[in-house]
C-alpha cells in the first residue's frame, strides 16, 4: 500500500521527504561553497568545467551513498542538492576566465 492509498501516512510521508530535501539542499549549498574559490581562481574554462563537473559528481556520489538502497531517495537527494550548488553558484559574480 503506497502512502496515496492510505492519507493517514501521507502528511508523514511529505514531512520526511521535506527534511530530506532540507538536508540535501543544505549539503549542495555548503559544498557549492566550498568550490567556488577554486572556480574563481580558476585560469582557463577548462579548469571550471573540470571543477563544475567535481561538484556535479560528488552530489551524485554522495546520493548513491546515502540512499544505495533506493534510487528514488538517491535521485530527491541529487535533485535537491544540484538546485541548492546551483544557486550558490548563480549568486557569485563571476570575471573569471
């Protein structure tokens, strides 16, 4: 029985996915963070290509590790903490390469 067929459930179910993408988001923004000196010191466009796509495979890795067991979690996780990392990094003002 899925948590749309019994509504008792639901409003638990939508609390615990609330603090997951909480949780998620709060990890890609805090390493989005972390990046971004490197990405402002960065010489060429290849280095912040290089240095994005860390970022992008260290939210994949950390969701694979977290939620190996199911890839629906895994993929709220991922999904959560790319738009936070995103939104870190659509803050900076960039005069990079």
């Amino acid at each position: 029985m899925s948590h749309r067929d019994n509504p008792e459930k639901a409003p638990q179910h939508s609390a615990a996915r609330e603090k997951l993408v909480a949780m998620a988001a709060a990890w890609g923004a805090t390493v989005a963070r972390q990046v971004i000196p490197r990405v402002q010191a960065a010489a060429t466009k290849d280095e912040v290509s290089a240095l994005l796509h860390e970022l992008a495979r260290a939210i994949v890795s950390e969701a694979r590790t977290r939620f190996s067991d199911d890839p629906a979690l895994a993929e709220v996780w991922r999904v959560a903490a790319h738009g936070a990392a995103c939104a870190q990094l659509s803050a900076v003002e960039w005069q990079g390469p």
